[in-house]
C-alpha cells in the first residue's frame, strides 16, 4: 500500500491499515514548498518519520521514498518497490525440488529451508538422487524419442551425438514428472 503523506499527520491511520490489510507500506513524503512568512506549511517529511516510527514499533514492515510526484527517482523507486513485492507474492506458493544435497565441505551450499519458508512462502520438497534415477529408468522410449526430437529442435548441437541427446532427453523425462 503507498501512503503519500503531504503533511504532518497522526500515526494511527497508516497503523491501522497495517493492521487490517498486513501488507508492506510504502511511506511516501513531499519536500516542503516555499516557507512563506517563516514556517512550515506542510510538516510531510515529520509526518513520514512519525508514521515510519510507529510502524516499527508495531513490527510492520515499511518503506520510505521522499521527492515531488514528478520527480523521476522516487517514482523508479516505488517501481522498483512495487515490482520487488510482486515478485515475493509470487514466490508465496512456490514449491522447489532439491535433488540431493550438498557436496563434502561445501558450506556456502546451505540454505536454512525454515527461513525460507517463513521469508518468502517457498516450500522445499527434498528428493532423493536415488529417486531421480529410478525416474530415469522408468521413462517410456516413445516419451525418451519425442523428448530428444523437441532438444534436437532447439538448435545446433555441438560435440552431443544421438545418444547423449536421448540420455539428455530421458533426463529431461525423468525430472518433468517431478515437477508434475
């Protein structure tokens, strides 16, 4: 939700929503116009600082961007903010196959699957090589042919003669019904 706040405003509306929708808020405050007659008019930016102080306190997560509407930089920010929110609502109801796991000694390897989860919603489902190539060896040849006459399709193959494409293409087969 973006809230453009143009003045000083009370924190409880922007809580508020935070509470009832439990979306990311996107703060959005305005440079001041010409102080005429020595003050203040509009107060956005306290008014943002308030906002984005009682949002943290609340354990919402928000955002802030400052500058006119017509400015380019906020706005390529709110884009940049709407398309990264986007992207993790996709990711919600992902579900991601690991076959197997970390190599020996290979530590930047790992992965904390509940951080994950909670982070952004993706469920690992862990298979086993095991199972891959038990996969592998069920493949119906028809499904193993049309596979390899679809990778043959692609493009051209550089050093891969027939049987590794059919292997390729088995493996394919193979991985394809996991996904299923």
């Amino acid at each position: 939700m973006i809230s453009l706040v143009g003045s000083f405003t009370w924190d409880n509306m922007p809580v508020r929503v935070a509470q009832e929708l439990n979306v990311p808020i996107l703060l959005w405050g305005v440079p001041e116009p010409p102080m005429m007659g020595g003050r203040l008019e509009a107060n956005s930016l306290v008014g943002v600082t308030m906002n984005a102080a009682a949002l943290k306190r609340m354990g919402f997560q928000y955002k802030f961007v400052y500058g006119f509407p017509e400015d380019p930089a906020p706005l390529a920010e709110i884009e940049r903010t709407v398309r990264v929110i986007s992207a993790i609502k996709r990711l919600r109801h992902t579900r991601l196959g690991i076959i197997g796991g970390r190599p020996p000694g290979f530590y930047g390897s790992t992965y904390d699957e509940l951080r994950l989860r909670k982070a952004l919603g993706v469920e690992i489902i862990p298979i086993e090589v095991s199972e891959v190539l038990a996969a592998y060896e069920r493949v119906p040849q028809a499904q193993e042919m049309a596979a390899a006459e679809r990778i043959t399709g692609m493009g051209t193959r550089l050093g891969a003669d027939d049987q590794d494409v059919r292997q390729i293409a088995r493996l394919y087969s193979a991985m394809h019904s996991f996904a299923e």
